[in-house]
C-alpha cells in the first residue's frame, strides 16, 4: 500500500481550520467575557437597586421629609405677610394635582416620563455626547425620577459617582413606587425657587392662590422655573419668565399634550401675578413677634404658620402716617393695640430697608409731657378730682425751676385745664404734693419697664421710655384701669392646621379704681377736645395725651379712641433738635391720620367720664380718712420711706437734702412730702389753710 501524503493534507486544510479556530475562539471569547461582564453588572446593578430599595424611607416618611424649618407668618386676615426659611406649601395629591400640571412639567421635563423604569437611555446617551463634547457632566439626561433621587438624597454635584448613584436611587424609586406615587413626590418638592418648594408653594408665592386651582398659563410658568428657577422667575423678570413659559406650551403641543388651538388661546401676559410682599413696614412686626416663638414654642422643629394680630389694612394706613407726616430727616414709629391688647399695626421706622432698627420696641426716649399721665393719676388716686382748683403759678422744688410754654402763667385754674393745656408748674406742684416715688409707682404700675428716677424734673418726663410701654399704659385707662398686655401671636399651627399653640390672655386685674380711670379719661378728652392735642381729632370722642421734650427733639402723641389705642413718635436717632416738632403737630396729626383709617368700621364709643367715688370721699370720716396714726410715713428727700415717729414718740424728721443724679433708684413706695407753706401756694389757699381738715377727696399728706 502506498504511504499517505500528509503534508498535502496539511498544507491544503490543515492551517485553515487552525486560523479559522483562533479568530473564533477570540470573537467567541470575547462575547462571553462582554456577556460576562455585563450579566455580572446587571446582576450587581440588581443587587444595588433591590438593596437601595429596601433602604428607601416608606412613601409617607418621603412626604413628611422637608429640608430646613419653614415659617410662613401670617396677618389678622389669614394673608401672607413673609415666609422664612423653605417653604412647601400644603402636599398635593396627585388626584387633585391639575390635569395641566402634569402634563406641562412631563413634556417639558420627561416626555418618556410613563415609558421607563426611572432611567431613559436616550437621554443617558445625549448626556454621554454631551460630556465627550463639551467635556463636563450636563443634567439634560435626567429624568424627573432621577431629578427626584438627586433633590430627595443627593447633592447636586455633576461627577460620575454622583450620576452612578442617582440611576441607581432612581431605578429603585421604580422599584418600590408607582408612577402616580412618582410624580405625586415630584411635583411637590421640586424648588421653584424664592424659597417656594413644591407646585402649591410656588402657586402661592406667584399667584396668590392654592395649586390646585392653576389654569394653563399659570402651569406653563411654573413648569418653566424648574430648569433655572432664579433666572426665570416672574419676580426677578416677567419677561423671561413669560418667554420660557411660551417654550413649554409649545413643547406640550409638540408631545400632543394640547391642541394647537389651545396653545394659542393662553395669553401669558394677561396672567395675574402675586404683588411681592415687600420688606418694608410689617417686618418691623415680624421682626418684635418671631424671637417670643422660642418661648411659645421652644422645641419645635415642624413646618409652622404663625397667626398673628396685624390688621393689614391698619398697618398700610400706619405706614403711610409716617412717612407722610414724619418731618424731614426725623424718623417716626406707631404702635396701635386693640381693646385685648392685640397689636394692629406696628412701624418701627420710617424705611425697613434703609433701617430695620425698631424704634417703637427698642428705643428708649424721653416722653415730655406725656409722661404726667402717671402724674395726675397719682394725684387723681391720692383725692383730686378734675374740676378741684389749682394755681399755676412760678415755683421752684429742690433748687429746680419749672417754667411752662411761652413763660405765662394762668393763675388760678381747674386740674382739667391744667391738662389739657399741658401746665409744667401744676404737674411739678402735684408731683411734690403726692410724692414723686408715688409718680414712679405708678408709671411702673402701669407697665414702665425702664429705670425710674425720683428727681423733681421726672413730672416732665425726663426719663427715657419705650413707646411700646407707653401704648400698654394708655391702653389700660382706655380699660378702665385694668391690665392690658400687648400681644403679636393668635395661634401657631402645623402647615396641615394642627394648633401648637393657641394665646390665652392673663385674668385682667384692676390698676387704680374706676373713678380714677374716670377721671384720667376725662382729662384726656379735654386735651384732645381744647387743649394741646386738638390736632389728632377725627370726628369721634378722642382722649389723648401730647408729649414734647425740650429743644423739640421728641415729639409724641398717645391716645385712644373706639377701643383702639395708638401711640406715635417722632425725632431724630441722634437726638438732635427737629425744628417745629411738637407733640401737638405733626405726631398728632399722624395719630388723627391713621385713627381714622384704623376706627372707620366701628362705632363711636362715648368715654366713662362720670366720677362714681367711694363712700368715704363722698361723705369724708376723719378717721377713715386718717387710718391709724402709728402706719404713718413719708418720703425722704432721698426717696427712702422714713416713719414718722421715733423711739421715743417723737416725729422723725426727714434727712437734709443732698443732690441726686438720674441714677437715684426708683422707689416702690411713696408718699406726699411737701410743707404747709408751699400747698398754700401750689393751691391757691390763704395762707395756714392747710393746717385745716383737707377738703372732700383730697388726701392729706403728711407734715414735713
């Protein structure tokens, strides 16, 4: 047998199927390590998305999860005088979200938004383009699931971490929620901007109304502010904002969302758009009641809504009272407080924006001859009565010299016209006779929280007060002498209506009888009606009270009328002199501005003016009136309460006077430390009168 030509075999089909096995083998191979590879990716992008989705909050947690702690502050009315810190409105479900919501914010956002499972690779590969052209991360790929992922747990850092974490957050939101639940989560916690988090934020903020009342144009302007918030914003710029609104209605008649014809019927620049609440004027208010939450409400950490007691309306008429009446280069503040206490209105200045410093809670002044309130109700207590008689007349106490406007003098006059008329020698005369730590009582009786000092010259009003103080102690004689607490805050709720915290006012308590009330109040009327005050007169009973300090550099006029009591101020910061301001000018006729604006829809209210005295000033029993003579004491010149007897039975007499500065300590108790000779000329008396029985209601102050 012949031997075998292998070699032929070899040459002619021996290297092809070798060559042919080698290149198979590597294509082989190499789509069984790709197949690998990305079956041990799918298996691990499985693994990561079902871990990532067993970890996700429950959908509920997800609603409740708010960045940052929203306070939306709210007037009188129920309107929205500033929001502070994110604000997320009230959640939306997607049953009540607007059809046309929906629709603008997927064709705009998402068009695939109901065809993926949170990831559209359409968009990954235009992103993927995107980076190897412009060579940086773009968000144009994202989807609202991923944008959902990115705003809910992510920051918004364009790495390729960050962009690995955010596909797989969002295939786990597929996972574990319906697309309903999706968009649901979206559409109300997406940023809008201006702090507005969600479509019902957003819808407050621009249009004054609930996100479920959005018409077409209103969803196009929203849906547009998603892809840059500030820059298309209808408070920074109507028109961009109007502009990427038409983009977003063509894009929605591009996705068949709506019909031509539906597109072209919205007209943009007819939508109506929220007045952007200012920051002038009521945040004076805001800036007083926010800082009381933390003792309101001091472990809060939930979205709140704070209702106060502004009066919207009464607080644009207090706005422009000042600034209308306030002189050149001075500033003006008002508070006004209701019947209860409850603030009206409150302007801390003329301009929050050029100054946020309060002057009506912060500044302490002096009050001039508003300050004599405490004077004469001091001097009502101790047994004056309106219409007792009085002289004003040159005097001088302690080395000090009162002097009255214009340096003329009446004579012999009524305490009424002493008042209204604002005398400065009759104020001194009762100051001295009723005891100036009595004048200090008083006036901290009634809520003066600043030092008091004893000196002669307090009746004037020397010491510094706050305006705020004052009001509290002008509202309390429009109650009768009873306590009256100014307040900001009706109620603190949770964004759904859960009450936190409701204010419940303090048992009144009476400060001085009512025949003191009525007395004071009748004084009141008088300066208003013929006196200093005549300026702040509004066609209604009005009692009030002027106050001026020397070389005009304080101007204030307090008072109350129809339950309404208000207190305005007027001067410079630096306390320099403002020529013609006075108490009865231009404060006065800023009170008579805002008072009529403030009191237009209530009745007039008749005062309470008729004294209804005690029994025993009625018909006057010595011993009564006496008391037991062993609990008598007097002031000191220094202001220290001395009895007026000593070891021995003998009447102590009262230490030498020596000078006193504005430091002298208020005193908690006073009496009358006046001698004989000068009541007989403070009162018009002959002289030795006042060693006889004092006349009805007059009480009698004891020997020096």
């Amino acid at each position: 047998m012949a031997p075998r030509d292998n070699s032929r075999r070899r040459k002619s089909g021996g290297e092809g199927p070798r060559s042919g096995s080698f290149l198979g083998r590597l294509v082989k191979g190499l789509v069984i390590w790709s197949c690998a590879v990305v079956l041990l990716a799918a298996i691990g992008l499985t693994a990561a998305v079902l871990v990532t989705a067993r970890s996700l909050p429950s959908y509920d947690r997800l609603k409740s999860s708010q960045t940052g702690h929203m306070i939306v502050v709210r007037a009188d009315d129920g309107s929205e005088i500033v929001t502070l810190g994110p604000s997320y409105g009230k959640w939306i479900p997607i049953s009540r979200m607007p059809r046309v919501m929906q629709d603008a914010m997927i064709s705009v956002e998402d068009r695939r938004f109901h065809d993926h499972w949170g990831v559209d690779p359409i968009g990954i590969a235009r992103s993927v383009m995107v980076r190897v052209q412009k060579g940086h991360w773009r968000q144009g790929g994202s989807t609202i699931t991923q944008q959902l992922a990115r705003n809910t747990f992510l920051n918004s850092s364009r790495t390729f971490d960050r962009k690995i974490r955010e596909i797989v957050i969002a295939l786990a939101l597929e996972t574990k929620f319906s697309k309903d639940q999706i968009l649901e989560l979206y559409l109300n916690k997406v940023y809008f901007g201006g702090g507005a988090y969600g479509v019902d934020s957003a819808a407050r903020k621009f249009f004054g109304h609930s996100g479920e009342q959005l018409s077409l144009g209103e969803a196009s302007i929203i849906a547009g502010l998603v892809k840059a918030p500030s820059h298309y914003s209808p408070t920074a710029d109507a028109k961009a904002a109007v502009d990427r609104a038409q983009v977003v209605l063509e894009t929605m008649e591009d996705a068949g969302a709506i019909t031509p014809a539906e597109e072209k019927a919205v007209d943009l620049k007819s939508v109506k758009m929220a007045e952007e609440a200012g920051q002038n004027s009521a945040r004076y208010f805001t800036d007083w009641v926010l800082p009381q939450l933390d003792q309101i409400l001091p472990d809060n950490d939930q979205q709140i809504e704070v209702w106060t007691t502004l009066d919207p309306a009464a607080q644009r008429a207090a706005t422009e009272a000042i600034q209308t009446n306030a002189p050149k280069g001075a500033q003006g503040a008002l508070v006004s407080v209701d019947r209860d206490g409850a603030v009206l209105a409150m302007v801390g200045g003329t301009d929050y924006v050029t100054s946020n410093y309060n002057r009506a809670t912060n500044a302490v002044r002096q009050p001039g001859s508003s300050w004599k309130l405490f004077v004469y109700l001091a001097a009502l207590e101790a047994g004056y009565k309106p219409d007792d008689k009085v002289v004003d007349e040159p005097v001088t106490i302690d080395g000090w010299t009162p002097r009255d406007s214009g340096g003329k003098y009446a004579g012999q006059i009524d305490v009424r016209t002493a008042f209204a008329y604002s005398k400065n020698t009759v104020a001194a005369q009762l100051g001295n006779e009723v005891g100036f730590g009595a004048v200090a009582n008083m006036a901290r009786r009634f809520g003066i929280s600043t030092p008091i000092n004893t000196l002669p010259s307090m009746v004037l009003g020397t010491n510094d007060v706050r305006m705020l103080d004052m009001v509290r102690a002008f509202s309390e004689i429009s109650a009768k002498g009873a306590t009256v607490i100014p307040y900001g805050i009706r109620k603190v709720t949770t964004t759904e209506g859960e009450v936190l915290y409701s204010h419940r006012p303090d048992p009144a308590q009476q400060l001085v009888p009512d025949y003191v009330a009525a007395g004071i109040t009748d004084l009141l009327q008088t300066a208003v009606a013929i006196g200093t005050g005549r300026a702040a007169q509004i066609g209604r009973p009005v009692a009030g009270k002027t106050g001026t300090t020397s070389s005009n550099k304080d101007g204030w006029f307090l008072g109350f009328s129809s339950g309404i009591t208000t207190g305005v101020w007027m001067g410079r910061d630096d306390a320099k002199p403002v020529p013609g301001l006075q108490g009865g000018t231009a404060p006065a006729r800023a009170f008579a501005a805002y008072m009529r604006v403030a009191t237009a829809k209530r009745p007039p209210e008749k005062f309470q003016t008729e004294l209804k005295l005690p029994t025993q000033q009625l018909e006057p029993d010595d011993e009564t009136l006496q008391n037991n003579p062993d609990s008598y004491f007097y002031v000191d010149p220094n202001g220290n309460i001395a009895n007026h007897q000593g070891a021995d039975g003998t009447a102590v007499a009262p230490a030498p006077a020596r000078p006193r500065d504005d430091t002298t300590p208020v005193q908690e108790d006073g009496g009358a430390a006046a001698n004989d000779d000068f009541l007989d000329r403070a009162t018009g008396r002959p002289a030795g009168s006042a060693h006889r029985p004092p006349p009805t209601g007059r009480a009698t102050p004891h020997p020096n």
